[in-house]
C-alpha cells in the first residue's frame, strides 16, 4: 500500500481547495467520488468565473474542505483560473491543483471500450476518420490545458486501476500544510515512464534478485531483497548518488515554491530493485520533507 510520512501532522486550520483537472478519460469523475468520500464537498465542472462567488457560499456554510473539477468544457474561461488561484492563494487559503493525464494510446482505448463521445471531437470533424478525429481532440485538449497542465500536481493514471486511483488521492489530500512534498514512485520500464515524474532514474544495470529463485516470488520491501541489494557495492553507490543529488537540488525546488517533486526509479519489473530504492530513499529524506511512497506496478496488486 502507499504509505505517507508526514513531519507536519498537524491539523490544517486554512480553507482547503482542491482542483481537479486533467485529460478527458483520466479518471477525474473517480478522483472527485475519492474525495468526496474523504470529506471534501465536490463540484463538478464548476465555470472558473464562479469559483469565487461558490466558495463564498460555501464559507456560509463553515464548508472548510472543498474540491471542484474544472475540465476542457470551460476552456473559454480557463485563462481566468490561473489569476484567481494565485489571488485564492494570497488570501491564506490552501490551494491544491491536481491534473489527471494518461498516454494516448490508453486514452483512445478508454473511449473505444465506453463508446463515450470526446467533449471536443466536434473541432476535430475534418479527420479521415474516427480514430484520428478522436486522437486530434485528446492532442487539441492537451495544448488548450496545457498551463494548467503546468501549475499542478500531474498524476499519471494510464497504468492506474481505479482503487490505485482513490488511494493515490487520499494520499495526496492528506499531506498538510504547503512545503514541498518528495514523492517517490517506483514503475517498470515494461509497463512504460510515469508521466508525472520529475525525475526518472534507470536502475535496470543494477544486480538483479529476480534471477535468485528463492528471491524472485519476493519484493524490494521484503527483508530477503533488501538485504541482497543492500550488499551490493553498485546499489549503495546508486542509492548514495541519487541522495546527493536530490539533496543539493530540493532547497531550490522549495524556493521555487514547488507542492510536488516526484522521483521516479524504474527497473524491468518494478517489483525488487526500484522498490527498494525508493523504501530506501523515503526513509532517508523522511526527517527533511514531507515524503510520499508509490509503487505502481505493486499497488496494482493490492
């Protein structure tokens, strides 16, 4: 499961808003039922030129936790987000923007399997065909979000199953206060790189357990693995050069007034190797910063 270390646990005393966005067929309808079971009063599709006169009437209502999901349906209105958000900001109330992306290809076999209509597949009629009109909505709303896309939290959901999904969320609402959160997530190359990672870190070169057979059933947070690929000389070299790096660089992430930096390590199967580092990173940087642990390809078994 993901697991959360968090230095600040402290009760959070600002109004908290979360805004979900992202790519049509991301999954935004399961992040908003998340967290809407986590407390939140959630609002779907929501005009930005609203947002304000809203959160007035919610603040009547002494609602404290509010999440609204903005997408590409209100595009016309979407330059006004980002002023108003910085204002929100300004005013002491926490902000949080989190964007739901997916490869293409997972996109297109999404809306092929509901037979959903794209919300923009009208600006696409002068395709040949079906496939590439649905393929020239999904580019044409990556570009029209795209400073969005850029001001938030991405979290990648093409690998995700919807629970990972919820889970993820949760995750992600339960950190408090505003410093930057380090997120490390371990991935298989097989299965493809995270499209919300900040840093990747290829880990395939190191010792590998899978081909130790009584270690092969096993995973990076069992103690056999880790006591393996903590005796390699090449994994506590890796492990050690990865610290220092993100060591001398999280001061300027933090001045830059970041939320989220994700690191993401990936081996062939991310099941021992990257795993492990990223156990192994997680409890190095726990006592600087707020640290968040995914496992993508483990988590989908849970």
């Amino acid at each position: 499961m993901n697991s959360i270390i968090d230095i600040n646990a402290a009760e959070p005393q600002a109004r908290e808003i979360v805004l979900i966005t992202g790519i049509s067929g991301s999954g935004k309808s399961i992040a908003l039922h998340a967290l809407e079971d986590a407390g939140f009063y959630c609002v779907d599709n929501l005009p930005p030129e609203l947002l304000r006169e809203f959160l007035h009437m919610e603040q009547q209502r002494k609602a404290r936790r509010v999440a609204i999901a903005v997408d590409v349906r209100s595009a016309g209105s979407l330059p006004q987000l980002l002023p108003l958000l910085d204002q929100l900001t300004a005013e002491g109330m926490l902000v949080r923007s989190v964007f739901l992306d997916a490869s293409s290809d997972t996109l297109l076999r999404r809306f092929s399997e509901t037979r959903r209509l794209h919300p923009l597949s009208r600006e696409a009629t002068q395709a040949q065909d079906e496939h590439r009109a649905l393929l020239d909505a999904i580019e044409l709303e990556r570009e029209l979000l795209s400073e969005l896309r850029e001001v938030s939290t991405v979290v990648d959901t093409s690998q995700l199953r919807p629970a990972q999904l919820r889970a993820w969320l949760r995750d992600l609402v339960q950190v408090t206060g505003t410093q930057l959160t380090l997120v490390f997530e371990s991935f298989a190359f097989k299965h493809g790189v995270p499209l919300d990672a900040d840093y990747v870190f290829d880990v395939r070169m190191l010792p590998n357990p899978h081909y130790i057979r009584e270690l092969r059933p096993q995973t990076g947070r069992d103690d056999a693995v880790a006591d393996y690929l903590g005796a390699q000389p090449e994994v506590g070299e890796m492990l050690s050069q990865i610290e220092t790096f993100l060591a001398r660089w999280l001061p300027a992430f933090e001045d830059d007034q970041r939320s989220y930096l994700t690191v993401a390590i990936g081996c062939t199967g991310g099941q021992h190797r990257s795993v492990y580092l990223v156990e192994m990173l997680a409890r190095r940087f726990a006592s600087r910063v707020v640290t968040l642990v995914r496992h993508r390809e483990l988590d989908a078994r849970d």
